[in-house]
C-alpha cells in the first residue's frame, strides 16, 4: 500500500484521522495503525474509503495495490 499517496489524498480532500476513523466506523488507534501500514483496512472499509476519498480507479491500484511503497 503506498501510504504516502493516501495520506497525500487526505490532505487534499481536507479529511483527518480523526474524521475518517468515524465515517469508517473504527477508532482512531485502528485508523492510525492502518495508515501506518501495521494492519490493512477491510474490504468493506476500503470501499467506504474509496468512496469519502472520491477515489479514480487508477488512484485507488496506485494506492491500495502498489507493494513498493510503505
């Protein structure tokens, strides 16, 4: 997961942690883990992401599937 991009996203669409953690439904612990690549998001979490973040279907396999980046 190429967490730089997702956090670059975040900040472009003005969401915080905090934020993002509510509208996922997780707490801020688990959303700060995720974003710090020690555990992944759901499959019914990223879709959820996907959608709050407005992310392009290019964004989201630059994202969510590139393993160079953690």
């Amino acid at each position: 997961m190429n967490l730089i991009a997702l956090r670059q996203k975040m900040i472009e669409k003005n969401k915080s942690n905090k934020e993002l953690a509510f509208e996922l439904g997780i707490s801020r612990s688990a959303m700060q883990r995720k974003l710090s690549g020690k555990t992944q998001f759901s499959q019914s979490e990223l879709k959820v992401l996907i959608s709050i973040l407005q992310l392009s279907k290019a964004e989201i396999l630059y994202i969510f599937f590139d393993d160079k980046v953690s």
